[in-house]
C-alpha cells in the first residue's frame, strides 16, 4: 500500500508561487535524502525552537507567510493534521510540525495567530535566515524529515494535508522498511 502511495506522491505537482502564479515543480532546493540545514528560531510561544531537539523524530518543517493566500489556506489543514496524531490510539505522535514564518514582524504573525490559533509551534524568521539556508524560493513550501532528520518528501507550493496520502507518507517514515526514498506531498487542489 505505501509503494502504491509512494507512486502516487511522486507525481509532480503544480506549485504557487507568492504572487498567485501557477509554477512548474521544481526539485526539491535540497538534495532528497541529505542532512537537513539547522534550524534554531524563536517563536510566538517566547521560547526558542531547534530542530537538533528533535533528533529521533520525524518532523515537518512548513514555510509560510500570513500575507500569502496559498499558505493561509493550508493552516486549517495542518491543524487538522496534528490533531490526527494527537487522536492516535498509541499516544505517541507520528511526527511534529514546526511552521516558520518568513520575513514577518512578530507582531504581524502574532495578531495572524490570535485569530486563527494552531496546535504547533510556529517560529519567526524575521530577516529570512532559515529561508536562505534551507533555499527556499516559493511559499508555501515544506519539507518532510526522517528521523535522522535527512529530506525525504518536498512540496513547493500547497499541500493537501488531508488527503489520506500525506499522513501515510509522513507516518511511513517512521518505520524504514516502508519509508519511500524520494518524493512530494499531495498538492492542494483548488
């Protein structure tokens, strides 16, 4: 079944760039399968965020911008996705989601966040560090790491995160044996 799923992500997809204009997919700005660039930011909760604490874990790293409608869109759905790993039956999470914003004053993500609260972390990257850092060039874009935390799944531009396939192949790299080698993320179609 996840061979099937993995065949189906690895589809290309059409991605958004910020202007609204439809793109072609382009590889992923970080080789499938290489070591995730550090990720250490501050963020709305007043605390600082690392993505070397989270060793052992599989992890979704979102690039986002509120100004962005793609990437307002895709909120809902990521809420929903981590209240799915939180329902699960084993109590442990499947993975955890680290959301970061790019080039926004706090106060601007803050008031964003007040209105519409999500149940993860979202993280501020102010003077687009980390965004230079992991090459990001479109938003929405996000990255799905193993738990060796090397890039296994890519999308730039929005995702369906309710489609059953994005939780398979995120849930997948928790296990090896079924982890796919390369691939995307379902897009959102609109």
């Amino acid at each position: 079944m996840f061979r099937h799923l993995s065949a189906i992500a690895l589809s290309s997809l059409a991605s958004l760039a910020p202007g609204g204009a439809a793109s072609a997919a382009s590889d992923p700005p970080l080789p499938i399968g290489s070591a995730a660039p550090a990720l250490a930011l501050p963020t709305l909760r007043g605390g600082p965020a690392e993505l070397g604490a989270l060793q052992g874990r599989v992890v979704v790293v979102h690039f986002f911008a509120t100004w962005c409608e793609p990437c307002r869109e895709e909120m809902a759905g990521l809420s929903r996705l981590v209240g799915s790993w939180k329902d699960g039956a084993s109590g442990s999470l499947p993975a955890t989601l680290l959301a970061v914003d790019v080039g926004e004053p706090e106060l601007r993500v803050r008031r964003f966040f007040d209105a519409s609260p999500v149940p993860f972390p979202v993280l501020l990257d102010e003077d687009r560090s980390a965004m230079k850092a992991w090459k990001v060039s479109v938003l929405p874009a996000s990255f799905v790491l193993d738990a060796s935390h090397a890039v296994r799944l890519y999308a730039g531009g929005p995702v369906d995160w309710n489609d059953p396939a994005a939780l398979s192949l995120i849930e997948s790299l928790a296990n090896p044996a079924d982890a796919p080698v390369a691939g995307t993320l379902p897009p959102l179609n609109e």
